[in-house]
C-alpha cells in the first residue's frame, strides 16, 4: 500500500500526463479546423478567380449597355447562393471544431474526476479517524463541481445550437429576398 505523499505524487504526475494530453488534443483539433478554413479559403478563392475572369470576359463582350446589364444582373443569384454555401462550410467548420473540443474536454474532465474521486476514496481509507467529516465535505466539493461543469457544458451546447438555428433562418431569408430581387433565366 502506497502512503499518501506518493498517492499525491503519483495523481500530480497522472494529472499533469493528462493536462499535457487534453492540451496536445485540442491541439490537434485546432489545426485541423484551421486546415479546414485554409481549404475552404484556396478552393473559394480560386473558383471566385476563374469565375471573375469568365465574367469579366462576358460582360466585355456585351454587343450594348441592356446586354452588359442583364449579364450582371444574372450573375447575382449565383454569386448569392455560392456565398451562402461558403458561410454554411465555414459554419460546419466551425461548428464540427466546436464538437470535437467540447467532446475531448467532456471526455478528460471526466477521467481526471473518477481519478479524483478514487484518489480521495484510497486516502479516505488510511485517513486518521475524526476526518470523514472532512472527506465527505471534499467529495462533496468535487461533486458541486461536476454538477456545476455539466450545467456550463448544457449551457455552452444549448448557446452553439440557438447560434446555428439563427444563422440557418438567416440564410433562409437571404435565399427568399435573393430569389425575389433575381430574375430568373
């Protein structure tokens, strides 16, 4: 059986593994969000390139000014729905990012609190007598805690959810004022 100093030792030695592996996670996890955005960025502004230079091209091919102005207006539609699609990937980016550290926090917070709690449970066990008053307070703490994390955790998911309901009832509204002031072809 250990004594309690090398109880101590040994949760601060697994607690700072675990710090440096939830930081090394999101780590990763921000990258690969960033990575994503970069895509996206390249990809849009290359198409957004040769999109331009067809249009330029057509709109200096106009035969009269009625011609060149129908051509623009043609264009507008597209470009509205293409800039629509643009913010939903990045939104999706955003958003899948968002899950994948939320999830990777859930999933370390919960694993540093059941070390914890059997951290406390194993020096509970060789604690001097008169303490259980003080580890019950303790446990208790860690369970305050818990309780108050997942309510953030709720809240934060509940906030990301409203946030994606009005972008996506934002975007619905841009796409019916976008089809009322577009001609059709």
């Amino acid at each position: 059986m250990f004594s309690i100093p090398e109880q101590f030792s040994n949760a601060t030695k697994a607690n700072f593994e675990a710090q440096f592996a939830i930081f090394s996670t999101l780590t990763n996890k921000a990258f690969e969000g960033v990575e994503k955005f970069v895509d996206l960025n390249l990809t849009a502004a290359k198409a957004s390139l040769e999109e331009t230079s067809a249009t330029t091209k057509q709109l200096l091919a106009a035969k009269d000014p009625q011609e060149f102005f129908s051509l623009a207006t043609a264009q507008a539609q597209p470009n509205a729905e293409k800039t629509l699609a643009y913010g939903r990937h990045l939104a999706t980016i955003a958003s899948t990012t968002g899950a994948e550290f939320s999830k990777a926090a859930e999933n370390q917070i919960a694993e540093t609190n059941r070390k914890v709690i059997s951290l406390v449970d194993e020096v509970s066990k060789n604690a001097p007598a008169g303490s259980e008053n003080a580890v019950a307070l303790f446990k208790s703490a860690i369970g305050n805690a818990t309780a108050g994390y997942e309510q953030f955790t709720k809240t934060a998911k509940q906030a990301v959810e409203s946030m994606e309901s009005n972008v996506n009832a934002a975007v619905s509204q841009f796409n019916a004022a976008a089809a009322k002031v577009t001609p059709k072809k």
